[in-house]
C-alpha cells in the first residue's frame, strides 16, 4: 500500500538533493532540473496527500511547496 509513496519519498529526496548541488554550483542546467523536481516533488506530495497518517500530510505539504518553489525558479 506504501510502496509507491515510499518510492516516490526516495526520488523525491534525490533529485531535490541533486537540483540543489547544481544550483549552489551555477550550473546551466539547473533550470531544467528545476522543472523535473517540480515534477516529481508535485508527484510526491499527491500521493502522500492520498494517506492519513501525520508524516505523510507533513511531507504532503512540503513536496507541494518544493514544487511551487521549483516551477519559480524554472521560470
């Protein structure tokens, strides 16, 4: 039943992680990356936003804001 948000959570983290590092190091592929991490942070926050469990609200939450952040910064 959680496997799917699990992986979701996993892929979330990493491509937030990898966006940031190539962010903090001016490069020029960080606004593409930007729109892939909106993508998958949007994803993530709807499928945790699919349970009813604290943690998965809370990282609902957080993963709709990455998004909105990320669709910013891609602009």
């Amino acid at each position: 039943m959680m496997a799917r948000c699990i992986q979701l959570d996993m892929e979330c983290a990493a491509i937030c992680y990898v966006t940031a590092q190539l962010m903090s190091l001016g490069s020029e592929k960080a606004k593409e990356l930007c729109k892939i991490c909106a993508v998958i942070c949007n994803d993530c926050g709807s499928e945790c936003g699919k349970h009813d469990s604290e943690h998965c609200k809370e990282c609902a939450k957080y993963c709709r804001e990455c998004a909105e952040e990320c669709r910013k910064m891609a602009a």
